[in-house]
C-alpha cells in the first residue's frame, strides 16, 4: 500500500487512521444525502481507570468519524436488572446503531448474560454469541473488534496467509480462539497454543505468522521468532522501568524479535489502535444494515 511507510514495522496507528478518515468520509456522505448520522452507545459501568481511558478515547474516535455518541455510565454496585433495562432500551433505540459494554464488568454482574441481551444487529464489539456463531460459521456477521483488526492490519501490509503457518498463543474468546478462526478462513494453516502448550518455543519458530495474545510481557523472545516470520503482538502490559517510570509493553520482546521478523506491531502503535478503530467499522456497518 503506497500511503504507508514500509520498513518492518505494521503501523497500526497510520493503517487505523486510514480507515477512520476513510469511515469519516462514508460517514459524511450519509449525512450529505440527509440522512442521520450512525449512533455508538457506549456502556461503563464502575471505576476502572484503563477502561475510562479506553471509553473516552473510543467516544473521541467517534466524534471525529462524525459518528454520535450516546454515553451511559453506572456506579459499581448497579445490578443486573438496572443494566439489562438499559440495553433493552438502547436495543430499541431507532438512533443507536451499535452498542459497547465496556469490559471487564465489576465481578457481580455475569459477563455472558449481559452480553447476550445485546441485539445482534447492534454487537459493536462482535462478542454475542450468534455474531461468534457466525464466524465459526464462515457467515457473516459483526467481527470482534481485536482479530478482525489484526486482519485489516495484514490485508492492508499485503501479507498473503493462503498456505502460511500460522500460529496463535492464547485462547480467549476475545481474541485467540476467534483470530485462529479468521486465519484459517484466508487459508493458513493454524496452531493455537496456551498456557499447557508443550514446548512453546519450537511451536512459535514453525511459524510464518506469529500472533501472541497471552498477556504475559515479553514472553515470546527475539530466538522464538522465525527469520522472516510476521509478527502480531497483541499483549498490553503495564510494567515499571528499573527507573520507576510505567511503561507499556506487548507480550513479545520487541527489540529481538524485530531483528529477524518481516514484519512486526509495536506496542502501542500496533493492533490497540486498530481495535479502536473496527469498533467505528463494526458501528458504520450496523447503520448501513440498519437504514435498509
Ligand atoms: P486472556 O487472559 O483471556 O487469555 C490469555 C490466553 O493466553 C489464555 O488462553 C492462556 O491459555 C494463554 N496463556 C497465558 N499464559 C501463557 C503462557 N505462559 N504460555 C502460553 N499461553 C499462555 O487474555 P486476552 O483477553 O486474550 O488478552 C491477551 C492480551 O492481549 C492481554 O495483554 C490484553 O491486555 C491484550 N489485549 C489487547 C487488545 C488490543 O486492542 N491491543 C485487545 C484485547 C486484549
């Protein structure tokens, strides 16, 4: 792709800012027609920071994308029926196109049940358990946010997985187990790992792609990585510098793994801001079905 810069870096940062501006423009063409604009409600629920963070910098995505934001936030000790009241309405809302419950949930409320009152046609996040269906089916469906950025991310660095080996560590419904899903659907080959996995590192140098999703920093080293090889880290670790100074890293040791990849994600800059970014798409994709 000729905007991007091409070194071995996969910048996920430039690449989610391509599409945002591109989902802008789309955006600003509905609107242009007369049309309203697509609707993002945005669920939080407690006090934890980093999912503050996150729900401020995904209503900002929204509002430069020209995408509206309808904010809904509870205190921690809100209960189910309060929560599952709110998104009946917001399923009903002709204004809302897609819906985000921030996650994780304070302990008391089951995740699995809250997100199952999420109306399908508005899982902005791609995690009801029909869109997973889905895609377990090779049918279409709103994608998780997480692996179907990472596809972007490759598809726009033209990286062929038609015959690859790829290999996944992880397993979480949030990410691995549904990127094992997406590569397999481009025609790679497949191998997932987790934690019981035997012999970790000479499944990691069999190869061709590589994607790390355990959320243990720096686990994958540079000698676990096969020359060549493309490299998605997808692991958000906050770690303190010998100096005392938070820094974050991904789950693989960036500086050797960089060494011998083709292509690899730094953290941050890598697949985070492509996730933000899908969650717009997943958001502008509902409005398009929607308005039909
Ligand atoms: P999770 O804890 O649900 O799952 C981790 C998986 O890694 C498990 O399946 C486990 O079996 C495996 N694992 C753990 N230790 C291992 C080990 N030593 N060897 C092999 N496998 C091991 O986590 P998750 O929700 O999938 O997230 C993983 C990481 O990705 C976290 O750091 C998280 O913060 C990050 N994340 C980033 C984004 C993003 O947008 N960049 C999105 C989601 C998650």
């Amino acid at each position: 792709m000729s905007a991007l810069d091409v070194s071995n870096i996969l910048d996920g940062k430039q690449v989610a800012n391509l599409v945002r501006e591109e989902l802008r423009l789309k955006v600003d063409g509905f609107v242009q027609q007369g049309k309203r604009r697509p609707g993002l409600a945005v669920v939080l629920i407690g006090e934890n920071p980093a999912s503050h963070v996150y729900v401020k910098n995904k209503i900002a995505a929204c509002k430069k994308a020209g995408i509206e934001s309808f904010f809904h936030q509870f205190a921690v000790d809100v209960t189910l029926p309060e929560v599952l009241s709110c998104i009946k309405k917001l399923n009903n809302d002709e204004n809302v196109d897609g819906i985000l419950v921030q996650l994780p949930l304070p302990k008391h409320l089951p995740t699995d049940e809250v997100l199952e009152a999420l109306s399908p046609d508005k899982d902005a996040d791609g995690l009801h358990p029909y869109n997973l269906g889905q895609l377990f089916s090779g049918k279409d469906g709103l994608r998780p946010c997480t692996p179907k950025g990472i596809m972007v991310l490759l598809d726009r660095y033209g990286v062929n997985l038609s015959g690859k080996n790829a290999v996944v560590v992880g397993r979480s419904n949030l990410v691995g187990k549904p990127i094992a899903l997406m590569l397999q659907e481009k025609n790679a080959t497949v191998t997932m790992c987790h934690s019981k996995t035997a012999n970790l590192d000479e499944v990691c140098r069999s190869a061709d792609v590589l994607v790390v999703a355990a959320g243990r920093e720096n686990m994958v080293r540079g000698s676990w990585v096969k020359p060549g090889a493309v490299v998605i880290d997808v692991g958000i670790n906050r770690i303190e510098t010998p100096t005392g100074e938070s820094q974050l890293v991904g789950d693989v040791e960036f500086a050797g793994a960089a060494e011998v990849a083709s292509l690899i994600t730094p953290v941050p800059g890598g697949v985070g801001p492509m996730t933000v970014a899908m969650l717009l798409a997943n958001t502008v994709a509902a409005y398009e079905k929607h308005l039909k």
